[in-house]
C-alpha cells in the first residue's frame, strides 16, 4: 500500500491502523463480518430449494406421483425457504446494527483521541497547520474513515462472500460451466485496477481542495472585521466562488471517472447471463444439466454479477478513505516535540518564582537568523523585571522561553535553580500566568474567562482579581455584570477592556510568576497606575516580568531590562539607565518631554 501524502516517520498500515483502533471492539465487529458472510451464503438457499422443487415437482417425469405421495417433502421445502429467509432478515438487521454501532464508537474514539493529540502540541504545529485543515481532519476525514469501518469493508466482505459462495455452489452442480462463467473475472480485476490508479490521485486532490475551502472560509468569518474594513467583501466572494467551483468540479471529475470503466463492467456483467443461456442451454439439450439447475444457476447469475458492479463503488470509497485516513493518521502519530522529560523532576506545587537565563541564545526552526543571542539575566522571587526594546527585538521570543513554549537554542533557561527542560510542563505552566500580546477570550461568561485557569475559582475571588486588574468598573456596568456573554475574541468589548480581563485571568492562577507581554498598552495612564499599584500589593508572592513601551509601567520595576536586536544592551534600575544617557534615557526624554 503507497503512503506517500504520508512523512516517513507516519508510514503505518492503514488497516493495521483501523484495526489496533477497533480494539475493545474487535469481536464485536467480527461477529458483524460474520453475520454478513453468514447472511450473504444464505443467499444460496432459496435458488437451492427452488431447484430441488423443480427437479421433483415440475420437471421430472414422476412429478405427478411425487406431488401425490411425497407431499410432505414439498411441504418441507417450502418451509425452508421460508424460515431461512426469516432468518436471514434478523441477520441483516443485526449485521447492520453491529456495523452502525462500532463505527460510531470509532468516531467518537479517535476525534477525542485526535482532539487531545492537537491540543497537546506545542506552538511549531499550531505554525505548521492550518485550522480549516485541522477542522477537515476532526470532521470530513473521520467520516470517511467511519465509513469505511461501517460500509466498504461490509461491502467487501459481503461481496466477497457472494461471490466466492455462489462460485462454490455453481462448480458442484457442474465444474464446465462454472469454469467458462469464471472466465471473464480476470479482465474484470483489470479494469478495476486501471480505475484505481486513475480515481486515486483525484480523492487525494479532492480532500485538498475541501480543506483549502474550509481554510478559506474560516479565515474569512474570523477575520470579518477586516474584510469590512476594507470593503473587500466582494473580493472575498469571488475568491471563496473561484475555491469552491473548483472543489465542485474535481468532485465531478472524481465522481465521472467511473463512468469511463461503467461500460466495460457492466458489458462483462451482462456477458455473464447471455454465456448462461448459451452455454447453460446447450448443456440442457446435450442432458449434461437438469432444468432445475438451469434455474439454479440463473436465478443466482446476480450473485457473480453484482459484486462485479460494486466493485467500482468499493475502489471509490476505498481511495477516498486513503486521503482521508493520511491526514488522519498524520496527527493521529505526531508527536511534540516540546513534552515531559521521562525524568523530569516532581517539583512542590508552588514555586519561588526565581527566573533565571544563562547565555540563552533562540532562533526560530523556520527562521533564519538567530532572534536571542547570550542573554543572562536573573529576576529572584518576588521582583518586577521590565523589558523593553524596540519592536520585533525580541521580547515577546524571550518570555515564551519561560513556559518552555519554545527550546532554547543553546544556553540555559532556570525557574527556581531547574533548567525547564527538566521540569514538568503541566507543573511549570500552572505556575506561570501569562497575559500574551494578542488577547485571545473565550465565547464565555466574563467570570468564566476570568476563572480559565481554576474553574472553582469562587465569585468574590473573580471580583478581587477584576479590582486589582482595574476592570471591576466597566464589568458592573456592563448589562449582566460578570455573567455577561463575550464573543469569540471579545467581540462586545474594548482594547483595553479586553487586556483588563486577561490580566485578571492571568492573576486568578495566584502565579508565583506573572509576565504581561504589552498587557496594559491600550488602557490609559490613570487606569494603568491604579493596575501598577495592584501588582504591588497582590495578596500572593509573585515574580514579575513585564513587556512595556511606557516608562510610567516600567520606572518603578526593580530591574529594566533593554533589549536590542536580540541582545541586552542595558540593565539596571530607572536611575541607573537614566544616568547611563543610552536608549533608556532617551526614551524617558522622548515620553516625558524633557531633558532628565
Ligand atoms: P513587539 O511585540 O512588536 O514589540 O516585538 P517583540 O520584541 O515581541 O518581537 P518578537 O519576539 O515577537 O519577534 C522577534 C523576531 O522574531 C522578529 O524578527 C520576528 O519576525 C521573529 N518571529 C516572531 N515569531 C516568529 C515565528 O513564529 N517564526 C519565525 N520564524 N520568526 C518569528
Ligand atoms: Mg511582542
């Protein structure tokens, strides 16, 4: 089996996959595959009986008598008939049932499964993939997964069965004419590859163009506000119009493949009854075959002939399943990078809080120069560092060094006296509260977005962490105050108000190290000196670090830190930088208007 959409460290089995999967319910799913087997060998029965009829009732030169004095046997025959077909019919209804039933379970299995894999990976996956495409993978993908669990392989094994049954049952009434009806099955198979080969690359293309328009459309309505706000609506309906007519047309294409091998199955299909009658006919006049399996053989004709039909559908479904379970099993076998050290330390639940960098340098894996370069510094507990630095220095790279959200390229990162790599990430990352530059709310409650971190976080705790982060005001003016509903990414609420609530979130952890990446760049002066004063008296011992452009934010921090071009170029307290006339200096002479 080709894997190529697959990288090599993800080239498993397909089927091997689906069947470790199934585990739990694997002889559950067998008594399906046996019950389809059972039910379609059942097929046989009443062309069985009905040739017996004949050949004892019809056509038979004691017929007469035998319907006078074996009535009973007539009688039996046709009970037969009746009671296999009944039984046949509670088959199909549990064969269906056991079918419906474990590839629902699957679905359910591998989407929770896939949804933990995605969110446990680190940030270069969330850079390498895209949500849309994420999105297909969680639902289209799964369903052509589910539907080969619970359609194609009953179909495969139901027609197999058929086939191979009936196959059987001619050769014993007579091996010849078996043999010349088998005849054309080769060619068949030949035309079924060639279709395969040719439908494949298409599914393949298929599932892509249906991602790229989920892509699209998701991109799209997130990003609504900006298409408005260049009146690009127009542009964006064309693009999705050029997408999506192309993704119907290669569903069309993909769909119509098959009619261009139709014709020649269905002519071998049909050869089939005319070779019966040709052959079967002459095998009657010669005496070789008796009526009733002339009837035997051509009420079961349909049975060598449809699962011939079929196969076209089967190929289909099948290669459809091929694209989808690639992408599946992509994220299905991906593994982060960034993750628990098998001997990483059991740490106490709360830390010091004590950072410390050792000639850490940083550089992106898909960039190419290095970001941080030597950076030392240490913040001990309870401190407040400042960072600042012009824009793309680097700020934002060194802090997500902290939470291990990315690996430093060389040098040391330490909390506490432990390099993180040797931490676990679950315990270091609930010791940290971030409130990251793009702010990101839940469609949630405002209490709930507050109490992220700890949802039994009790209400009078949200309004304290909403006072010391100097939103508890416009919450109560809001029209249901903390049970207010924000939308997705805040929609309903300011710049400013929007920074307040992360930052609230971020302090309702009670994190022994806080870093706020630019938190307070939209709120105004008076507002951010009330949240500085807050951060100064928090009821919890606490690290600081805080990115900001404002002096006001950063004169009173015990340390600043100035960062240039991924280096420090000045450290020390607001006095000291002052006097040192550097890029500090001239950033307080630039905000403050005066020469200091
Ligand atoms: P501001 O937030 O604008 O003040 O900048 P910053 O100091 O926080 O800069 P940041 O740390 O975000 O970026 C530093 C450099 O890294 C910039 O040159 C960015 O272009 C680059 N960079 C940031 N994120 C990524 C990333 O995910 N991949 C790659 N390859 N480069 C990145
Ligand atoms: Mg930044």
């Amino acid at each position: 089996m080709e894997n190529n959409s697959l990288p090599s460290s993800t080239r498993h089995s397909r089927v091997k996959w689906v069947w470790t999967n199934l585990k739990g319910r694997r002889a559950f799913y067998c008594l399906g595959i046996m019950g389809s087997i059972t039910f379609n060998v059942m097929q046989l029965t009443i062309p069985f009986f009905v040739a017996k009829l004949i050949d004892t009732f019809i056509d038979n030169e004691n017929a007469a008598y035998n319907l006078e004095h074996n009535r009973q046997l007539f009688y039996i025959y046709l009970a037969a008939m009746v009671g296999l077909t009944l039984i046949r019919t509670v088959i199909v209804y549990g064969t269906g049932m056991i079918f419906e039933s474990v590839s629902q379970w699957f679905l359910y299995k591998i989407r929770n499964f896939l949804y933990d894999k995605v969110q446990r990976q680190d940030m270069n996956f969330y850079s390498t993939f895209r949500t849309g495409d994420l999105m297909t993978r969680m639902t289209g993908d799964l369903d052509a997964v589910r539907h080969m669990i619970a359609w194609v392989i009953k179909t495969i094994i139901e027609s197999v069965a058929l086939y191979t049954a009936t196959m059987v049952y001619f050769f014993f009434m007579d091996w010849l004419l078996a043999s010349i009806l088998l005849v054309i099955s080769p060619l068949i198979f030949i035309v079924i590859l060639q279709f395969r080969k040719d439908v494949g690359p298409k599914h393949a293309l298929l599932r892509e163009k249906l991602s790229g328009l989920n892509t699209d459309a998701q991109e799209n309505i997130s990003g609504n506000r900006v298409v408005k706000a260049f009146a690009r609506e127009k542009y964006e309906i064309e693009k999705f119009d050029k997408g999506n007519s192309e993704y119907s047309e290669t569903n069309q294409t993909t769909a119509l493949t098959w009619l261009k091998y139709y014709p020649a199955i269905e002519t071998f299909a049909n050869l089939m009854p005319i070779i019966l009658l040709v052959v079967g006919g002459i095998f009657i006049i010669d005496g070789r075959l008796s009526t009733g399996q002339f009837a035997a053989f051509s009420g079961l004709i349909w049975a060598i002939a449809n699962p011939m039909r079929s196969l076209g559908s089967i190929m289909n479904e099948f290669q459809r399943f091929k694209a989808a379970s690639a992408k599946i099993m992509e994220i299905y076998y991906s593994e982060p990078k960034i993750k628990d050290d098998p001997k990483a330390l059991d740490l106490p639940d709360r830390f010091k809080g004590r950072v410390e960098f050792k000639n850490v340098s940083f550089k992106y894996e898909d960039g190419k120069l290095p970001v941080l370069e030597n950076i030392s510094f240490t913040v001990e507990p309870g401190e407040t560092l400042a960072i600042m630095g012009e824009t793309g220095c680097g700020k934002t790279s060194l802090i997500h060094l902290i939470p291990r959200f990315y690996e430093v390229t060389g040098g040391q990162v330490l909390v506490d006296g432990h390099d993180v790599r040797q931490m676990k990430l679950h315990q270091l990352r609930k010791n940290i509260g971030l409130a990251t530059q793009d702010v990101l709310l839940y469609s949630d409650t405002i209490d709930g977005n507050i109490a992220y971190g700890d949802e039994h976080l009790p209400k009078n705790e949200v309004v304290k962490f909403a006072r010391y982060s100097a939103a508890s005001d416009f919450i109560a003016k809001m029209p249901e105050g903390y049970d207010t509903i924000i939308g997705e990414r805040g929609v309903g609420l300011s710049g400013g108000q929007k920074q307040r609530i992360s930052l609230a979130r971020a302090l309702a952890i009670r994190p022994s190290i806080l870093i706020l990446d630019d938190t307070t760049s939209a709120v105004d002066m008076e507002t951010e000196k009330e949240i500085q004063e807050s951060l100064k008296h928090l009821d919890f011992p606490c690290t600081k670090i805080i990115i900001a452009q404002r002096i006001s934010t950063t004169k009173n921090a015990d340390k600043i830190m100035v960062l240039q071009n991924g280096h420090i170029t000045e450290m020390g307290t607001h006095e000291e930088l002052v006097k040192k006339r550097g890029y500090y200096w001239s950033l307080v002479s630039l905000q403050t208007g005066e020469e200091v």
